[in-house]
C-alpha cells in the first residue's frame, strides 16, 4: 500500500475522504493543500507525510493510481499552476 494512503488510513481517514482528497489533488492541487489540512492530522504526521511527499513526489502518482483515479490530470493541474 500506498505509504501516503497507509498513514491517513492509520489515522481514520476513511477511503471516500482518501479518494475526495486524490481528486481534488488531481483537479486543483493547492486546494488539496487545504483539505489535508483540514484532515486533522496532527502535526507532526502532517510533517511527516509533507516530507514523504517532498523527497518522493512518485508517491502522489503511485496513490493516484493505487486509487483508480487519471494522473494526466495532476499533469494538467500542475501546468495550469505555471501559467
């Protein structure tokens, strides 16, 4: 499993607000930022999870796909973001 998704999951996220929080990610990546937070992960496994992401960026395109969910989106997302 995913290590992003096995930390939510440890922490009671369910797999509906998983799957809404990869969705949003795919369609709008900052607004994901917010909804991480508002997750109520405590802080330090926020850091932590932010820092599995920063040194691997792979693991959002693994979890994204783990989760079913289309990746070029995340792509589209992040070259709008540049524009």
């Amino acid at each position: 499993m995913n290590p992003i998704i096995e930390l939510l999951k440890t922490h009671g996220i369910s797999n509906e607000q998983i799957n809404d929080l990869f969705e949003t990610l795919t369609q709008n990546p900052l607004a994901a930022m917010s909804s991480i937070g508002e997750l109520g992960l405590p802080q330090d496994q926020l850091q932590v999870l932010m820092g599995q992401v920063m040194q691997n960026p792979q693991l959002i395109k693994d979890a994204v796909e783990e989760l079913g969910l289309d990746f070029s989106k995340v792509e589209q997302a992040k070259s709008k973001l540049h524009q």
